[in-house]
C-alpha cells in the first residue's frame, strides 16, 4: 500500500508564469488550426510576395521588386497577425462569452492579454521566418541592422495589438469581422505595403504616412532596402500607435 497522503489533492491555481505558458500554447494552437486565420496570417502575405515579385504588374522603382516588396509584406504580415485576426479571434469569443469565463478563473486578465500577445508573437516569428526563406529564394538582399528591425517588429506588434484590442473589446463580434477585414484590405491597398506611397497625391502621402502600417512598412524599407540607420520617426509613429492603442484598450474593452 502506498504511504497515507500520497495522492491527496494539491489545491490551488498553478504557478502565474506557468498559467501564462500555457494559454499562449493554446491560443497559439487555436489561431494555427483556424482556416481563415492561416488565410490571413499565411497564404494572402506569401502569394503577394510571390506574385509580384515575380510579375510586373506594379512599378516598384529601380531595383529588384523581391527588394522593394519583402519589407512590405512582413509589416503586412504583423497586421494580419495582431491586428485582424487577433480582433476577430477575440471578437467571437467575448461574443460566446469565452473571456467571462476566463476572467474568472485564476488567471488575471492581464495574464489573458499578455498570453494573447505571446500568442501573437510566436505566430509572428513563424511568419517571418517563412517569409525570408520565400524571399531569399526569390533573391531577396536584404541590408541594415536586425536591431532597428527588431524594434519596428516590436512597437509595430503592440501598435497593431492595442488597435485589434480596442475593436474586439468595443464592437460586436460581426461587426468586428467585417471592420477589421475591411482595415486589413484599405490598409493593404493605401499603407506602401504593395503600392509606393510616392505613387499617391502629395496631400495623401502625407496622411498615409502617418498610418501604423505605412510607418512599418516604409520603416523596414528604408533599413532593409536601403541599408539605413534607426528609423527614428517611423518608431515614433508606431510608439504613439502603441501607447494610445493599448491605452484605450485598457479602459473601453468590454469582457461581455
């Protein structure tokens, strides 16, 4: 016989980090097993870098158009990822009443939020690990710092998290699907992701310009296409995204 005590039960909630660890894992899991998710987060980012690279259909400028366009597509990558499939994801479950009952369990809601955002940044470093392999093999030649990358990937995660955030803690799951799509393919068209922002009217530039997407995209050309040093304004913008985001995320989402 086994000693008295051997299996009496441990109450308790576990460990924070490891309550952590594991809702990333299994947001993780749900964001990579949903269709629509991979969609966004996967095949539209790859095939637009395919495609145009490989056919003339926009003028890119001088260079490689692989060059011009990789930069692009990983800013629209982060979008896809922290921004419209995190506000969709989200969405339906506040909607099905998934995040009430979360918020009451032993995990913090600030340990939901940093899970999902975990969540997010592993999909991401996915993503853009696929997407370099594509574009080396298209003849991407990428120059600059990983620093400078790293912390535009970074404010631009957040900038677009808080965003994403806002409207699935404000908006009706419906509504936020088609909101956030309908970003997902404005921002596509009018945030240099594909299309030159030079190609714009001067007046529209400037406004463009100021956009999450365009300061991402527009930042990672100049240090990956150009070779340049700390894009400073672009991390700005992105900072000030960032900041006011999560800020009104933090005040105006609704968890029912």
């Amino acid at each position: 016989m086994t000693a008295t005590g051997t299996y009496t039960p441990k109450p308790g909630a576990a460990p924070l980090p490891r309550m952590i660890a594991d809702q990333a894992l299994l947001e993780t899991k749900m964001l990579l097993r949903n269709g629509e998710q991979l969609l966004l987060t996967v095949v539209i980012p790859t095939l637009l870098l395919v495609l145009f690279s490989t056919v003339d259909i926009v003028d890119t400028g001088a260079g490689e158009a692989v060059d011009f366009l990789t930069p692009g597509v990983l800013a629209l990558a982060v979008m896809s990822t922290a921004f419209t499939g995190q506000a969709i994801a989200t969405g339906f479950e506040r909607r099905y009443g998934v995040l009430k009952r979360l918020a009451s369990s032993p995990l913090p809601r600030w340990g939901l939020m940093t899970a999902k955002t975990l969540s997010v940044l592993v999909t991401e470093v996915l993503q853009v690990i696929l997407l370099t392999v594509i574009a080396f093999a298209l003849g991407w030649s990428p120059q600059g710092g990983p620093v400078a990358v790293l912390l535009l990937l970074v404010l631009g995660t957040a900038a677009f998290s808080g965003l994403g955030l806002l409207m699935a803690g404000t908006l009706k799951a419906e509504a936020t699907l088609a909101a956030a799509n309908l970003v997902f393919l404005l921002l596509l068209v009018g945030g240099g992701v594909i299309v030159p922002l030079d190609k714009f009217p001067s007046g529209a530039q400037d406004v463009l310009g100021l956009l999450p997407i365009s300061a991402l995209s527009e930042g990672l050309r100049d240090v990956l296409q150009h070779g340049a040093g700390m894009p400073w304004g672009n991390l700005g913008i992105l900072a000030v995204w960032a900041v006011a985001g999560l800020a009104a995320a933090g005040k105006f989402f609704r968890w029912e």
